[in-house]
C-alpha cells in the first residue's frame, strides 16, 4: 500500500509539472498572438491611423483657416485699390474643393476651396494671380509684372522693376505674359524660319491659359547652377561640346553666366527641376508661348513686326554695339572653329560691332544691359539661341528642336528674335545656345 501511494504521487507530480508546461506554452502563444502579429497589433494599429486621420483633420482644417483668413475677409479689386495690396481672387482662379474625412462619423465633409495663387492689385483695378510661394515685385500689365520667389523681393512702396534695381533683387524672377485663348496660338506669318515645324499648339498649354488669362515667363535667360563652377580656359565650340550638361537647377536672375553649352535633353530636364510644387510646375519654353511673349512685346513696347523681323534695336548681336553693365566673354573664330574665352571681371563698356561673319561675337552675362530690357525680361533678342519644346520636321531621321532669339555670333537681320531655326539636333551643343523656363499654374 505504502509503494502504491508512492507511485500515484509521483503521477500525480508528473501531471502537474505536464499541466504546468502546457499552460505556459498555451501563456506564450497568446503573448504572441497579443505582441507579434495579433490582437496587440491590430489595436496598436488602429490608434495609429485614428491618430494619423486626427493629425490630417487637423491640417486641413487648418490650411482653409488660412485660407479664410488670406481670401474670405480680402476686399474686392477696384480702380482706386493701390498696387501690391491682395484682393480677392476671382471665382475662376479658385481651385477645387477641400475635403476631409470626419473621424468620428466617417462622413466626408466639404469645408471650401483652395487655390494655387492668390490674386494681388496691380492698380487701376487691374489683378494679376501670384503663385503660392512668390510674391509681388512691382510693374503692371502695360509695362510687365514681376514676381519673385524670394520674399526679400516683395513690393514695399518702391520702383524695383528698373534695369538698375535688378542686381538687388535676390530671387528668381518670372514676368507675366497676359493673353486670352485667342491671342495664344503660333505666329505664321513672319516667315522667318529655315525647316518645316510643328505648327500646333498643345491643348495641355490651354489649360492655364483659360483660367489665368496669361503664364510666366522667366526673366532671364537660364543662368548656371550655383554649384557648378564656370569655365576658366578658353573653350572650342564644335556642335558637340557639353562641359555644362550636368543635372542643375538654373536661375532666373542678373548677373548670372548664361547657362550654354547644353543639349536640349539637359535643358529641358533642368528646366523642370526648378519647381514642383502644390502650385506651380516649371518647364522649358514652347514655341507657342515664344510667339506670343515676342508679340506682347512687341505690343506693349509700341514696336512694330519690323522690330522683330530684324531686332538690332533690342538685342546683343555680333552686329550691334551697346552699352553694358556686367561681365562679358568673346568669341573668335580661328581655323574653323569657334572658342569662347573665360568671362572677365564686371567692368562698364560697350560691345564690338563685328561687321562680317565669322568675325566675333561678345556674350554677357544676364541683363548686363538695358538696350535688351523690354516688357521687363531680358535677352529675349539675341545673347544666346535659346531651346524651345517646338519639334523641327527637318529631318525624319534624326530628333530636332527649334531654337530662337539669335545670338551674339549671328546678325540681327540674319537670324532675328522670331526666327525658327530648325537644324539642331537634341543632342547639340555650344557656346551660342542656352534656354528659358516658364511656370505652369495647377
């Protein structure tokens, strides 16, 4: 009896030690289930997208706040509201509604409208939008409006639209070139143009058109990226020399190297780099928008197609001498080839007038003078060809774009500011050919 009593208490011990481990491994298993993939998780998780859906209420909530406050108390625009206060915007330059989903119902909720400018008096009643993220510089629709992306740049009272206020102003700089969609098409009676080109314009390019009344233009020419450092020995120009063609965000300001020595690809590439944002996309100038900035020009200005059939009279071309401001480079052309030398310190003087082709030419860097400051931009008539989106049909084998302006190793008359030259391959470049970006309003 006494060894059988033994027995069951070491059966006994046995099955509890059994039942011991099992309700641990049973413990682990809801541990895990609670820590690792299960319950725990899934309840950590909802408070998280609860938290992060709070944290998106709250955002847009207060984005429309400020809105409100920027837009719903504004005054209306009138003859007598000066210039550079904010109004208003007008109900086609609203944007599309702002939306958010109510965490504690699930609704979706409409709380108003966004948009990507905000509308500021230019005087006389006239408006003009201003992209979220730039500000007002000065000027008016007869004379080119300014805007900057640097907020040092806004309009404080004073004249900063003058040619000899730009070196002060630190931002980039776009002017605004107003049209309706019947003034925005392609120019064809020039007849300035050396290869079959795309007669169309893109509908993609209406679009702002339409709602805004006008685009951006940059002011300047493309200026080099500040970290890419410019050129100290002369360079030998031979269609094909790329020492600029790096991915770089250019600039659109005074005094700056003008970025040549690019292919297309890079300009075009680079000159999209510049913006993209809620508000404004920057790109490379189409054909479309070249023709009618040269035609506002044109208007604005009180020239005639003269002036733009031959633009000596407000373009750096080998044949013009004028007066400048800045800093200057020539080129030679010596045993068939181009080469330009290094730029030299800025210094006040005028140009050469190279009388003969293949004689020289003088490039300077970035509104160097007022002789090429109309409507506000700058060497929009010679200094440097500049790149266009507009496809040459010249060749069917090979990839061209039309390049515009002239430049400064070409006549005024030869190859003027609304001439299409067609025979540029993408993948050319020089020491005569740079680029212009423009801001596409979402």
């Amino acid at each position: 009896m006494k060894l059988t009593s033994k027995k069951n208490k070491g059966i006994t011990l046995v099955a509890l030690v059994i039942t011991i481990v099992i309700l641990l491994i049973l413990a682990g298993i809801s541990i895990a289930q609670l820590t690792g993939n299960g319950l725990f998780d899934k309840v950590q998780l909802a408070k998280q997208r609860t938290q992060e859906a709070q944290e998106k209420e709250n955002s847009i909530l207060k984005e429309y706040e400020e809105y409100m406050k920027n837009n719903g108390d504004l005054p209306e625009n009138t003859q007598d509201t000066e210039a550079g206060k904010q109004v208003r915007l007008p109900e086609q330059w609203q944007g599309a509604e702002l939306k958010y989903v109510d965490t504690e119902t699930g609704e979706e909720k409409v709380v108003g409208r966004v948009a990507a400018v905000y509308a500021v008096s230019l005087g006389g009643g006239e408006t003009v939008p201003v992209p979220n993220g730039f500000y007002y510089v000065g000027g008016n629709l007869s004379t080119g409006v300014i805007i900057s992306d640097n907020q040092a740049d806004k309009y404080d009272g004073t004249d900063k639209t003058t040619w000899e206020k730009a070196t002060e102003l630190q931002g980039n700089q776009f002017v605004w070139i107003p049209c309706t969609e019947q003034e925005y098409v392609k120019n064809t009676t020039w007849n300035k143009q050396n290869a079959q080109w795309d007669t169309t314009t893109s509908n993609a390019e209406l679009v702002q058109i339409r709602k805004y009344g006008g685009f951006y233009v940059a002011r300047y020419e493309a200026g080099l990226a500040t970290d890419i450092e410019e050129f100290t020995t002369k360079q030998q120009h031979t269609g094909s020399n790329k020492i600029y063609n790096q991915d770089g965000v250019p600039q659109s300001k005074a005094g700056q190297i003008p970025w040549m020595f690019i292919d297309w690809n890079y300009a075009k590439k680079n000159a999209e780099s510049m913006y993209n944002t809620d508000s404004v996309q920057s790109g490379l100038i189409t054909g479309t928008q070249w023709d009618v900035m040269i035609t506002k020009i044109k208007e604005k200005e009180n020239m005639t197609d003269a002036d733009l059939t031959s633009s000596g009279n407000w373009g750096n071309y080998r044949n013009t001498q004028i007066d400048y401001n800045g800093r200057l480079a020539k080129a030679t052309y010596t045993g068939g080839y181009w080469y330009l030398d290094k730029f030299g310190e800025k210094t006040t003087g005028k140009t050469a007038n190279y009388s003969t082709d293949n004689s020289g030419g003088d490039l300077l860097t970035t509104g160097a003078s007022n002789y090429t400051h109309k409507y506000h931009t700058f060497d929009v008539a010679g200094n440097l060809w500049e790149w266009t989106e507009e496809d040459s049909h010249y060749q069917t084998s090979n990839q061209y774009r039309v390049i515009r302006g002239g430049s400064y190793i070409y006549a005024y008359a030869t190859y003027p500011v609304c001439y299409r030259y067609g025979h540029c391959t993408v993948s050319i470049s020089g020491l005569d050919i740079g680029y212009r970006a423009v801001l596409y309003i979402k």
